[in-house]
C-alpha cells in the first residue's frame, strides 16, 4: 500500500479524490469542502487548527484511497 496523500498537500488536491476522502473529512468533523482556506491551506495546517492529530488524520486518508 503506497501512501498518495501527504501532510504538505492542499485541501483542495485531496478532496479531488473524492467520495472516499470527504468521509473522512466528515469523521473527523472537518467541513473542508465548503472552506475557503482549502485552496492554500495543508493538511497539517489544517488539522492543527482543528485540533486534529494529523498523522491519524493521514492514516485515515490514506487507507480510504486505498480500499
């Protein structure tokens, strides 16, 4: 299993993977759809400010593209 998304990576280039992805974003409580800051914001950035541990958040992520 080869990891696609990384911690540097914008909102917006993650969401574009789609369905899998949101539900996650939706399990975490993170509204990033709707969010302007997706467009320049990281994940690590924007799991921080969401009080989120990222790395949990990436494990998540990554397992959902991988299903």
């Amino acid at each position: 299993m080869s990891q696609k998304i990384t911690k540097d990576m914008k909102f917006n280039e993650i969401l574009a993977h789609g369905q899998p992805v949101v539900q996650v974003f939706m399990k975490y409580k993170m509204g990033c759809l709707g969010c302007a800051a997706a467009k320049f914001e990281t994940l690590e950035q924007g799991a921080n400010a969401h009080g989120v541990n990222v790395d949990d958040l990436l494990k998540d992520l990554n397992a959902a593209l991988n299903n």
